[in-house]
C-alpha cells in the first residue's frame, strides 16, 4: 500500500473494509466460521459481555479493541479448539487471541511485515468499545455478535 498506515487511519471507510476483510479472513481460517453479516450497533452493543484489546506501534500507533457476545465467544472458543467442553476461562482465553489475530490481519494491511509490534492483548469491559473514538464494525455470527474497533492513537 503505498500510503502510511496513518495516512490510512483517518479515512474510516478505507479502515471499515480492512476490518471486515481481516475479521472474516480470520473467522474462516481459525474458527471455521462465517460471518452472517453486518449487525446493528444498538443490538451487538446490547448483547456485548466479553473484550479484549491489543495496542499495536510502528508507523502509526492505536488500538483494536473487540467485544464478543457470551455465546459468540463460546462458538467462536468450541470451532477454535475444536471440541464441545470448554470452559469460561478458554473463553475468555480465547477472546484475547481472537483480539491479537484481529489486529495482526488488520495492521499487516497497512505495512509490510514487522513494520508494526503488538502488545500483549488486555481483557476489557465490552463498553470500552462505545467509549473509543475510532472505526467500528459490528458482525452477526452464526450465534451471537462481534464488535470491532480501530483507532489511531
């Protein structure tokens, strides 16, 4: 890509695209799942209990940050480690690295490999995601939702 991923930051439809692309890339590839579509942000917000967040620095610097609806996450968790026991600490588990792979597919867009450092991905409140200003896409999965959130810092 030949512009800087800051130059490509602040246009939020160009970041909206790579979000959708890198969360399904990342869905079929590492969960055996779809997206079913794009979800209303008031009913993805509602049902939202489970976040995670991963800081990223290299050209630019910002946050993914995504939230994941209770049984979202325990489909999402069950696909991933292909088995039907799972416990809420695989959950929530699985939510972080769901929040790294995202934000590795989306920054690796915007540069060429080890241009960008992640950090350790960070449990958050799902209502983190209504109080960071940045790009938001909301996803219905076969059940439940996905939200996610790009920003610049």
């Amino acid at each position: 890509m030949s512009k800087t991923g800051a130059e490509v930051y602040s246009k939020p439809a160009v970041v909206g695209v790579v979000i959708e692309a890198s969360v399904e890339r990342v869905l079929e590839t590492m969960c055996f799942s779809a997206v079913m579509g794009p979800a209303e942000m008031e009913l993805a917000q509602a049902s939202l209990g489970i976040g995670a967040r991963v800081d990223f620095q290299g050209p630019t610097q910002g946050a993914v940050l995504i939230g994941c609806s209770p049984a979202g996450a325990q489909t999402l968790t069950r696909n991933f480690l292909g088995t039907e026991d799972i416990t809420d600490l695989q959950v929530l588990q699985f939510v972080s690295e769901l929040a790294n792979m995202i934000c590795g597919a989306v920054v690796s867009t915007f540069g060429a490999p080890g241009q960008y450092d992640l950090g350790s991905p960070d449990p958050v409140a799902s209502t983190a995601l209504v109080a960071t200003n940045g790009t938001r896409v909301d996803f219905e999965l076969e059940e439940g939702f996905l939200s996610v959130v790009a920003y610049q810092a």
